[in-house]
C-alpha cells in the first residue's frame, strides 16, 4: 500500500454544516449560539475574523476559537477555509461577490489592506503547514525524472502553470505549457509521451480535461503531479504526487497565491538537484537577453558577440 493510500482522506468540506447540526447539542450555551450564526449566515461569517463574530455576537473571540474545535477543527481559520470550499460549490460567484463586497463597505481602506494580506499570510501559512515533506521531496524528483514537463492549469489556474513553464525552462527543464481547454487540448496531449510529466493545477471540481489528461498519461506510463486545494479529493487517487495548498475562504486572495509559491519551492529544490544545469541555462539566458539589447539596426555579428557567439562565416 503506498504512502497517499494509507493516509486518511482531509475532511470533506461539505460537511461543515452537517458537522454543526450533529455537533450542536454537545455545545455549550456561548458556542452554540455561534454554530447557530455560522450555520445561518455562512456567507458572511467566512468573510469574518474570530474578533468580529465574537464582537458581532457579544462572546470572545477565545469562544469563537473553542467552538471551531469542538467542531472538528484545528481553529476559526481551517473552519473558515472548509466553509468557503464548501460554498464555493453551492453558492453562485456573483452572490458571493455581492456578499464580499456588503460584508467590507463600512471598513477603510486602510482595513481592507490589512483584512486581504492577513488573507494572505493565513493562507501561506496553512499551505505550508499542509505540505508534506515526503510528497515534496517526490515532486522534485518526478519533475527533475521526466523527459519533458507538460504543465496545464484549469481556468485561472492556467496562469500557475504559464508561470511554472517559464521557471522550469529557466532551471534547464523541457517545459510545455498545455494552454488550451475543450477539443483543442487534444492536440496539446498529443506531445505526451512514456517518460515525460503532466502537472496540472486544479481546484479540485471535476473536468473533463483532466480526466482525458490523467487516463492518457496513465495509458502511456506518464507521471502525474496535481497542484490543488487542500480540501479536495476529486483527482488525488488518480495521479503519482499531490501538493495541496489552501483556498481563499472569502476570495479576498487570487486562486493561485500559494500553488505559485509552492512552485517556486519546487524549482528552488530543482536547482539544488542540478545546480550546474540551473547555472548554465541562467547563463544561456542571460547572453540572449544582452543580444535582444542590441541597438535596432545593428549587424549580426554586433548580435552575436552580444550572445557571446561568433558571428557566422
């Protein structure tokens, strides 16, 4: 049985409020009228610290935090991060835009600063905490392994994987950005083949190009690495390695803040597996970019000593 299998699954996110339903006679009096608020305005109490419910509520926020425990949770953070997975499955985005943006009319600016980089920091920091060293360390050798990288991103995500593309080349690594979605991603799985990598970035709902994507690379003895949220379980039992990372609870932060980062974990431990290979295409990099600073007009052979190559006979 290998490591991901033995491993219990996260907690499904959907269960946050059937947790508070079976939970809520076992509360104490303070703990259950928050429960009650959570369960009646999920909305609005994922946008909300452990301080505002318990102002909002006349309680501490030490309440706020006992009463994610006696749920399941670690603490008001995790439970805030399972209730917006959740309801980003059952509640339409333009509904919970209009609810962002009531919940946050009456702060200043200078609030909405610090209420979006604590988003941040909260997610960071739950991401690293949910990385496992062992699936790390597997990561870098599948991409460090393959013949060719092949890195895709569902919707949004395509930027993670553009931006991952561009640091793999950088590293020395055979990288190919999968941009395309419905029949034109065909011709993007077309180039895989035995030996190479898929990376794929997914929020974890089902689609499907990636059920395509993961069945070819299956098919051809491919390996497989998916980037996604740390509460979903849609793909992980189809693909070698999982690097999970924390969702936005209120999407005050962008989707891929913390895969991004993890990515660029990724390729830092990449260079220490090959660093003369990560040194000599930095220095292949940087003589092409001092050739595309060449003057317009210029002559071939001012280019390619600019490149550090001799100009052609």
């Amino acid at each position: 049985m290998s490591r991901r299998e033995a491993e219990p699954p996260p907690d499904n996110p959907g269960d946050v409020l059937e947790r508070i339903r079976e939970r809520l006679p076992r509360l104490t009096a303070g703990e259950s009228r928050i429960a009650q608020y959570i369960a009646e305005q999920p909305e609005q109490a994922l946008l909300m610290s452990a301080v505002q419910i318990g102002e909002t509520l006349g309680a501490s926020d030490m309440t706020v935090l006992r009463t994610a425990r006696a749920l399941g949770y670690t603490g008001w953070p995790e439970l805030r991060r399972a209730l917006g997975s959740h309801l980003a499955l059952t509640v339409h985005p333009a509904t919970r835009l209009s609810t962002r943006l009531t919940v946050t009319r009456r702060e200043s600016h200078a609030s909405l600063l610090d209420i979006v980089f604590e988003e941040a920091r909260e997610r960071l920091a739950t991401s690293r905490a949910s990385l496992d060293a062992e699936e790390f360390t597997r990561a870098v050798r599948l991409v460090g392994d393959a013949a060719t990288v092949h890195v895709f991103g569902v919707g949004v995500s395509s930027v993670s994987a553009e931006y991952l593309t561009v640091k793999l080349l950088r590293e020395g690594v055979l990288a190919r950005h999968a941009k395309s979605m419905g029949f034109a991603f065909a011709d993007a799985l077309l180039a895989l083949r035995p030996g190479d990598l898929l990376v794929a970035f997914a929020p974890g709902r089902e689609f499907s190009e990636l059920d395509v994507a993961f069945a070819e690379a299956q098919r051809l003895g491919a390996s497989t690495l998916l980037f996604t949220d740390k509460y979903r379980d849609a793909y992980v039992d189809r693909v070698d390695c999982v690097i999970r990372t924390a969702s936005s609870a209120g999407g005050l932060t962008g989707e891929n803040l913390p895969a991004m980062v993890a990515a660029d974990a990724l390729v830092l431990a990449l260079g220490h597996v090959d660093p003369e290979g990560a040194l000599a295409s930095s220095r292949r990099l940087n003589k092409l970019r001092r050739a595309l600073r060449r003057r317009p007009g210029s002559t071939k052979g001012d280019a390619g000593a600019a490149a550090g190559t001799e100009p052609r006979p």
